[in-house]
C-alpha cells in the first residue's frame, strides 16, 4: 500500500515529497525548519554550483538530492542511489515535482562488490542498514549492490565535485568498492562520522589512506577546517569532509577551506581598532544603551581579556578579511573567552562564551555554557556593567527595553532548542514546556513557533 504523501518547501524553494506524518523523522524535521537540520547542506549549497556533477549515496527522501539538484541546473547532473524500494518511490515523486530531469535515480545499494544483499528496515527510512553474515530481525528486502568503480566505468564519470555517503554503517564497503574512483576523480567527500553513538575512526584512517584528509564544518563561517582526530570530537558532530591535496588547493582558493599548514596574515593576538567593542557592538539595537556603562568597566581594567576576546569575534565576523584570518580569530576568541569563563564565570561572560563555542562548532561546550547562564540569572540576575554578546545572534538586532532579564533569557531558551537537540522530535512531550515558555517570553522566531505547533500537534496538547 502506497504511503499517503506531502509536500514541504524548503528555504530554497525545493519542493520535498516526504510521508504525510508527525512521527517519522525527515517529514517532522522539514516543517519544522524548512530544511534539515544538519548544517552541511547550507555549505553544500555555497559549494556547488552550475553545470557540476555530483553523487548522493543514501538519498532517503530527497534533502540533499534535490537542493543540489537546483544548484547545478539542467546541465549538471545528480546521481542518487536509494536502495529503500518505498523511499525511492516517494524519492521519484519528488523529482518529479520539481521537474529535475538531470537526476538519475538508482534502487540499488552503494557497497563493496556488486551482488544481492538483505536491506534492514526501520520505521525511521534514515536508519534502513546492509545487514551482512547475520539474520535480519524485523522487516526487510533484497536489494540489488553496486561498486563506485562499477559506476565509474558504467556512467563514464570523468568530473565528479562532490560525493555524499549516508549509509548507516556501510561507509567503510563503500570505500573498499571505490578505491579507483577516488584516487582517479578526486572528489571532495561528506561521509557520516557516527553511527549510533560511536564515532567511525576506521573510516578516517581508510580515507587518510588514499590521500584523503578529514575536514569538519565551521558552522557560522561556512567553511571546512582540518579535522584532528585525536582530540575528542564535539558530541554534536555527525559529519566530516574529505578529499586530496589538489581538491584542498581549489577549494582554499576560493575560500572554502582553511589547511593547517596555511598562515595567517595577520596577527590576529592583537586586532586592530575597528574590532574593539565601540566599533563592532555599540552600534547593534541590544547594545545601544549600554555603551556608557561598558566604557566604565573597561576603564576599570578588569575586563580587559573579555575585550580581547570580543574583538577577536568581531574579526571573525568581518567578510573583508580571508576566510583563514576569520577562523584564526574565531578560534582565538574561543579560547580567550573559555579562559574568561574558567576564571570566572560571571555576569554574562557565559553568554559571549556560548555564542563563540557555538559559532567555533563546539556545539556541546556551547550547550553546556547556556544552562550553567541559565542557572546563573535565576540566582543573581542579568549584570550587563561588561560588554557581551548574544547567545544567539537573531538577539543581535533586537532592543531588551526594560527587560533584560527577559529578552536574555528569551535568546538562551531558543538557542538552547535550536542546539540542545537537532530538532522537536527528539524531545517528545518534554519539548513542550521550554517551546512555551519561549512562546510566552515574546520574542520567539517563526521556527520556535512551528515546533510549538507541531508539538501541540504531535502529543494532541492543547492550545
């Protein structure tokens, strides 16, 4: 029986045919946030662009096939490879919807050898999984298995910019089926770093084999920084970036990706007058009124490393500068403001903290950062005699009048349910009280109130 179906528009005007349900992941998270909530696909966006090639290898219902689809136009191409026989039929319709005849459409599973295998299936289609060697449990399907050397040789690929995998453990098959599609096309890789909570560190070694280095997402800069795999990585992270020297050449010359080995023009230690908080903050609604008060707490010279840290971000915000000056000052003003918040940890040192650790993509260090903020107003109130930032930068433009307390507090609870969680779904009924309590503090976004919506909704909660 043929699933009933919607259609959501995403922020970029690609039309999504998803199930028509408030309980299935993928349909949740697109009217939640008209787009899916991994912040890749906004780089993805800015990567690619007309006349390119590009692969998606678990396509699931479209969220990345399609907006890349639009990005390359009629003369680029987008091979899509969903072995789920129920998802790629609704995967087809959305297709269709948007008349994308560039996209080829394979049922067929991305693996190791081409052959026959036993596809898992789950109520949620993003965790449908290869099961080798074992029985399955619970329902499942014979799917036909192809190779991307296979594919390479069939379709004639010569120019390949970018290759998507989403295969729920079957990443590391993947490689082993491609190895001369990757040492002869050179495409750069998004690969998915966890299956269920362990990080795939084997599948970063297979990569560094063939020349390929990981990379991850710098959220607020859109841009790919060298990955070091032996730090311990953001819990958040789900995604990494690979690809060769010459790939990493390209995409640095157009300001896509910073190496370790560059170096930065300026120092960034020491920025010059235009980032200083009177230039870059004092002109912003939230700020205005402040400016006195802020000038007399400098002078007093006890926040003179919280300055430093805020110029730093302010740097980073100037798209002036290069794309590798900008990280070095993000990363320096994440560090000086953690120092800041080691030491002390008051006032609103936590929410300049949170918004720099967010923005860096230590999206947990950031989280954490809002509750201890959180608990701190609760007990001592808002202190604003120091020069700070938002915890979400939407706050940037918006006026706290005569209440800080609220307006504060208003931006850490909507921050805290755009990161605490990827999306509504996860929190079930409990997501309800801090959506109204965003809902009732008067400044909630059209987002925050969709989910409040969709929660109603969801758990029949009335309104």
């Amino acid at each position: 029986m043929k699933a009933e179906t919607t259609v959501v528009t995403l922020i970029d005007g690609v039309r999504v045919v998803v199930p028509n349900s408030l309980d299935l992941i993928t349909p949740y998270v697109l009217r939640e946030q008209r787009d899916f909530f991994e912040d890749e696909l906004n780089f993805v966006r800015k990567l690619l662009g007309l006349g390119q090639r590009v692969i998606d290898i678990g396509a699931n219902f479209g969220v990345y096939t399609l907006p890349m689809a639009q990005k390359v136009g009629p003369c680029g191409h987008v091979w899509a490879f969903e072995p789920a026989s129920g998802t790629a039929q609704i995967l087809a319709e959305g297709i269709k919807e948007n008349g994308f005849a560039h996209v080829t459409l394979e049922q067929k599973a991305v693996s190791s050898a081409p052959g026959i295998a036993q596809l898992s299936l789950q109520r949620h289609s993003e965790l449908n999984s290869i099961v080798h060697g074992q029985s399955v449990a619970g329902e499942s399907e014979s799917v036909c298995t192809v190779t991307l050397d296979e594919c390479m040789d069939r379709y004639r690929w010569e120019d390949i910019e970018f290759v998507k995998i989403d295969a729920e453990g079957e990443e590391n098959n993947i490689v082993k089926g491609g190895r001369r599609f990757f040492a002869n096309l050179s495409p750069l890789v998004q690969y998915e770093l966890r299956k269920d909570i362990d990080m795939n560190f084997v599948l970063i070694r297979e990569f560094a084999a063939l020349g390929y280095n990981s990379y991850r997402l710098v959220p607020a800069l859109n841009v790919l920084a060298p990955f070091n795999s032996d730090s311990q990585p953001d819990p958040y992270l789900l995604n990494l970036f690979c690809c060769m020297a010459d790939r990493a050449d390209r995409l640095s010359d157009r300001g896509l990706l910073v190496r370790s080995s560059d170096s930065p023009g300026t120092n960034v230690n020491h920025p010059s007058v235009k980032y200083h908080w009177q230039q870059a903050l004092a002109h912003l609604p939230y700020a205005a009124r402040l400016s006195a008060t802020w000038g007399a707490a400098e002078k007093s010279g006890n926040s003179t490393a919280l300055i430093q840290g805020l110029s730093l971000y302010a740097c980073s915000r100037d798209s002036a500068i290069s794309p590798l000056e900008r990280f070095r000052a993000l990363e320096a003003s994440y560090l000086v403001l953690k120092g800041v918040c080691e030491r002390a940890a008051t006032g609103l040192r936590l929410s300049s903290f949170a918004r720099a650790a967010h923005d860096y993509g230590e999206r947990a260090v950031s989280v954490s950062a809002l509750r201890q903020l959180l608990d701190y107003v609760k007990q001592a109130g808002v202190d604003t005699t120091e020069p700070f930032l938002p915890p979400l930068e939407r706050f940037d433009s918006i006026s706290f009048g005569d209440e800080p307390a609220r307006w504060l507090v208003a931006a850490v609870l909507e921050q805290l349910e755009k990161r605490d969680k990827f999306s509504s779904f996860y929190g079930g009924p409990s997501a309800l009280e801090r959506l109204e309590d965003i809902h009732a503090l008067g400044h909630a976004s059209p987002e925050m109130e969709r989910r409040l919506d969709l929660v109603r909704r969801r758990f029949n909660k009335p309104q």
